[in-house]
C-alpha cells in the first residue's frame, strides 16, 4: 500500500487546536527605559478551561486582557485563536475574531444606563453579527441563562450591582463566544455580590464556556480549576 493510500485508508485525525496559544509573547511599551508589560509568555489554554491569572497592580494584568482579546498587538512573538494566528492579520480579520469569538466582561459594567436590560443585551447580537431573526430569542435566552429572565424591562439604574455583571455576562456571551475574557470582574461587587458572580461563572465552565478571569484576588483566582500568576510581566503556572 503506498503511503497515500494508508492516509487515506487512515485518515489523521488532527487534534483541536487550543482556544489560546501564546507563544513566546513580548508586549513593551517605548520608554526611557521601554517597560516590558508582557516578558516572552507562554500560554495555551483549551477549549473548555476555567483559568485565572492573578497578580498585584502593575503586574501586566490588562496588559495581557488587551492582548488576548485583540484590543492590542504584541511587539513580539504570536497570539493564536483557536489556531487562527492573530500577530499581523489586519485590523479587519481580528475586530472580526473579537467579535464572533470572544466575550468581554468588565470590572465597571459599561451598560448603557438608558435602554433596558434585554436592549443592553440585544445591542451585542447586533455588533456580533447576529442573524436579525434570532436576536431577540438568543437575547432572552442569554438573560434566562444568568437568572434575570425577570429583569428584562428594567433599567440597569435599579439593579444591584451583582445584577448589573450578570447582565453584562449575558451581553458576553449571546453570541456564543469561544472564550469569556473577565477583567477583575468582582471588583466592584461586595461579597454576596461577588459569589453570584462566581457561582455564574461556574455554571458556565459546566456548560463547556472557556474562562479567563483576571484578578487581583485570591479569593476569585481560587475558585477558576486552573490558576496562573503574573508577576512583573512574567507568567508562571500555580500547583
Ligand atoms: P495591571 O493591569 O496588572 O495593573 P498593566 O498591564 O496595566 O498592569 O501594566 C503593566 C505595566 O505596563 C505597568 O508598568 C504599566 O505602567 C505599563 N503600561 C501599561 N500600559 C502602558 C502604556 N500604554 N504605555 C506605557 N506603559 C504602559
Ligand atoms: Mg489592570
């Protein structure tokens, strides 16, 4: 049998690629001296992890949030989606990317205050290319999915703060996201507030979402399956 026909008689079968891969990553800010955000980081995260990266002020945190949610290019090194190298695509190719496959959660919402709840929600479908026949359905949907099916109507003004990021977990991930890239999502929450929220994100990870939250909290980084720190720029795996 020739070696063509034992591939075709075989067919490979290639695995899946990681949802995130970092490879030998550099992100420097010029200065006198330039300061080095991100140092040579490798990473690779698969599809349906649950990971945190914590570290203190000025470790690289946003630096690296930026980076994977293709807000901001590396100087060095490459950023592969889901196997889709990002480094040099055109803006065009990666505001694309940004929009079908990655979610974003924030430390301050950033709900628009004057339109509803299910408006703050149905303005993502919208941005994420959406069909306009399924918006409205995946839009509730999304809010049923982080138990605000009662609050559609509302204005994000009268809802407690842990209501408002679930809110804004909807707007993540109406459009089906292959990763959530969550920035100190809990900052602004107290406590009670704060294990809605990671309680959420559990139930995310259960359903197969890919999770990336960034924090500076050890309680936070503590409940993700997979933990990383950052530390001055540098990325180390915890046990
Ligand atoms: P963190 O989010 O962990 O607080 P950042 O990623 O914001 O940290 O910043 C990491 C380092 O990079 C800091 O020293 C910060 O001053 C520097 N830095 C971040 N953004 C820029 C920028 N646009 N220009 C110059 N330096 C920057
Ligand atoms: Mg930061």
């Amino acid at each position: 049998m020739s070696i063509l026909d034992a591939m075709l008689d075989e067919p490979a079968v290639l695995p899946a690629p990681a949802v995130i891969e970092l490879a030998g990553l550099t992100r420097s800010f010029p200065g006198d001296p330039p300061v080095v955000a991100l140092h040579e980081a490798d990473l690779r995260i698969e599809a349906g992890e649950y990971v945190s990266v914590i570290g203190p002020s000025g470790s690289g945190k946003s630096t690296l949030l930026h980076i994977l949610g293709l807000l901001d290019r590396p100087s060095t090194g490459e950023y592969l989606l889901d196997g889709v190298p990002t480094g040099s695509a055109p803006e065009s190719e990666r505001s694309r990317l940004r929009g079908g496959r990655i979610g974003f959660v924030f430390q301050s919402f950033h709900l628009l205050p004057h339109r509803t709840v299910l408006d703050n929600v149905l303005l993502a479908t919208l941005y994420a290319g959406v069909p306009r026949a399924e918006r409205r359905e995946r839009a509730l949907a999304a809010l049923a999915r982080v138990h605000l099916g009662h609050r559609i109507d509302f204005l994000p003004t009268v809802l407690s703060g842990g209501e408002r990021q679930r809110v804004a977990i909807a707007r993540a991930v109406v459009a089906s996201p292959q990763v959530l890239l969550a920035d100190e999502p809990t900052g602004n929450l107290d406590s009670s507030n704060s294990a809605g929220v990671l309680d959420l994100f559990d139930e995310l990870h259960a359903d197969g979402l890919t999770l990336v939250v960034i924090t500076h909290d050890p309680a936070v980084s503590a409940r993700a399956q997979r933990r990383v720190r950052i530390t001055d720029g540098t990325l180390t795996e915890l046990a």
